[in-house]
C-alpha cells in the first residue's frame, strides 16, 4: 500500500459536491503539488489527508492505517506526524516567534524548557530566520511569517508537511524564498511534502508530480514535464492561465 491513499472519497457540503469519488496514492518522500480552480477541494483533500475532515463515502489510509474511521484520541497520534502551513500562516499574535515555534513542543512533548529553546533554534537556523526568536509576528514582513510559520509545522519533526496555498500574498522574490524551503526542507528532512497552490511556477519547481482537480475529480496526474504538453482543454487553460469563452463573457455589459 501506499504511504497515503484516499480510495473512492466524497464530501459534500450541503448541496455542494466538492470530492466525488475520487483516488489518490501518495508514495513516501514525494512532492507532490495540487492544483485547480478556487473552490474545487484542494484544501478540503488535505484536510482529509490529515483527518481534519472525514468523507461522506471512502476510505483514507495512512502509513498501512485506516484514519478516517478512528476516534479522535488515537487521530491525534496520527497528526502529530503531519506539519501544516495554513495559507496565512496562522501565527499567535500575542506570542513571540519563538513561544509561536515552541508551541506544539510545549503541547505535546514532556522535554524541558532548555530542549525545546535548543530545538526553536535549530528550526528557525533551517528557514534561515536565526536572529528572529525575540520578535513579535507583527514585527515581520509576510515572508518572515509563513518562514515562521514553516518552523512551526516542523517543529515536531514531522514525516509529511502539508502546505495551503504557501507563497500566496508574497511578491516573486519571496515565493521563490518558500519554493527554496520547501525543496530543502524535502532534501534534508526527507519529507513527504503536498503543496495546494495556484502558483504554477512553484508548482514547476517544487513537484515530482501534480494532479489536478476539476468538478470533484483529478483530470490530470503526471510530471511537470508533461503537464506542460497537455492537451486537456481545462489542465491546458489552467497552466496558461488562459479564460474560457464562457469566463469572459461574464464581462460583457
């Protein structure tokens, strides 16, 4: 079995269908890259990778486990293997950089209060912010936050670090600071790492694989390489961030 695997899962919300039926197999130590129209469940598949969310219909493993099916306390265990960069980071405002980074050691671990200010250090060395741990989130540029923030989600060493749309509000420049992390944290970490973007040039740089949603489904799943010789009209849309007719006839008066 595959490292992750969703098997025929569904979720709806009300009246809207958001995942129908869909399969997915994740092996470990892949990057793979989710992409999509807004509203087509990209974060609501990672929200079900990580038990978060449980489908309608389906199955969800990981690691040989069945999670969707299991209580909440034993799910727990299984998310402390999972690192998330929530898209706007979702720092504590009230918090310095590192109580914000110390967090989830001071939640889940019993090590003392010098093993995890050692332990802050070391994460914050790895996204290259080492003289940040006295600031105040406010104090940092938006790229300084999701670098942050990334400390955070890594800051129990996890296997699999899921991240939501992660150099959205930033400049080029930034992105790239963020498409470089997230390849080294892949490198040196040896993460499994699944990235929701609309940002097809991180999605170019940081995949090994990308699939991508439409209507509930994946209509395209391949290498970076050949989703650029695709001839599917909405994966070929999508990566040239082209309209349809019909999009751009909403703007006719």
């Amino acid at each position: 079995m595959s490292f992750i695997e969703l098997k025929h899962v569904s979720k709806r919300f009300g009246s809207l269908i958001v995942l129908k039926n869909l399969d997915l197999k994740i092996e470990k130590g892949q990057s793979l890259v989710v992409i999509g129209a807004s509203g087509t469940g990209k974060s609501v598949l990672l929200k079900h990778i990580v038990g978060l969310l449980r489908p309608d219909a389906g199955e969800v493993w990981f690691d040989g486990r069945r999670i969707d099916t299991l209580a909440e306390r034993p799910l727990v265990d299984v998310r402390r293997r999972f690192g998330f960069l929530f898209q706007m980071g979702a720092l504590f405002d009230s918090l310095t950089v590192a109580d914000n980074i110390a967090f989830p050691l001071v939640e889940h671990t019993q090590k003392s209060r010098e093993e995890i200010a050692g332990l802050v250090k070391q994460k914050l060395r790895l996204v290259g912010l080492p003289e940040a741990n006295l600031k105040m989130p406010g104090e940092l540029s938006g790229g300084q936050r999701k670098r942050v923030a990334l400390a955070r989600a890594i800051a129990l060493d996890p296997e699999v670090i899921l991240y939501d749309e992660p150099t959205t509000g930033l400049d080029p420049v930034r992105s790239d600071v963020i498409n470089e992390l997230i390849l080294k944290l892949k490198r040196e970490l040896n993460v499994t790492s699944i990235v929701v973007t609309h940002d097809m040039n991180s999605a170019f740089k940081v995949a090994d694989r990308i699939v991508m949603l439409h209507e509930g489904h994946i209509i395209f799943d391949g290498s970076p390489t050949e989703i650029q010789k695709s001839t599917v009209p909405e994966v070929k849309r999508f990566v040239e961030g082209e309209a349809d007719a019909k999009e751009l006839a909403t703007l006719k008066l």
